[in-house]
C-alpha cells in the first residue's frame, strides 16, 4: 500500500510571503497493533489546528506497510513551534507512545512554495 497523505488543515496564521518553519515529524511503531491509536491520537490532535497561535497548516501521513506515521507541519516561527510541542495534548500523546517506535524530526526555515518537499517528507 502507498502512503497517504492528509488534506491541507489551516492554521489560523496566514502564509504570506515571508520564511515559514516547516517541521516533519516520522514515527515509526515497532508493532502494527499500536498504529491504529497513534493515528487516531495524531488526528485528535489536528482538530486543535485553527486555533493553534503561529500555525499556519498541517499535513498528516501514514505509511502502513512501513508501520510509519507523521507530520508535515508548517509555523509562523520556531517560537509558535515551540509552543505546541509544549502544549498539554502533545505531551501527553508523547509520553503515551514513548517506547512504542522510533521519533525523527526536522525542521527549516523556508520561503519554497513547495512545503512538502521542503519538509523533506516521504513522497
């Protein structure tokens, strides 16, 4: 099966032209059996999106043959991005699946039309 990919979810912060923080996040569960809940956690988590401060969008993705689940997550700064990732939901959903795979992530500044890609996401 292929990856697939979430629509576009709006953050409340616009793109406009200037350098946004792209952040890709890439979870890889050690069992099939924990995707199902890692998925649905990572959904409830987007619906808090609009009114997420500096959030200017987010893609969500899953690869099930490879067991991998992640983020395309787009920010006004690393400011805003920090902010979330101390946000109680995301917390608790990190410490909910620590131990349950392996996290990546990374993030760059960027003024490319192509988020995705810039993101260095999985095609």
């Amino acid at each position: 099966m292929k990856m697939m990919r979430s629509r576009w979810i709006a953050g409340p912060h616009p793109r406009g032209d200037a350098p946004v923080l792209v952040s890709r996040t890439d979870f890889q569960l050690h069992r099939l059996a924990d995707l199902p809940r890692a998925a649905l956690a990572g959904w409830r988590l987007a619906r808090l999106w609009p009114g997420l401060d500096g959030a200017v969008g987010l893609w969500l993705w899953c690869d099930l043959a490879e067991r991998r689940i992640g983020s395309v997550s787009v920010w006004r700064d690393e400011s805003a991005l920090r902010g979330f990732v101390r946000l109680a939901a995301h917390v608790r959903i990190m410490r909910a699946y620590r131990g349950r795979g392996t996290l990546t992530s990374a993030s760059v500044l960027t003024s490319r039309a192509d988020l995705w890609t810039a993101a260095g996401a999985p095609a």
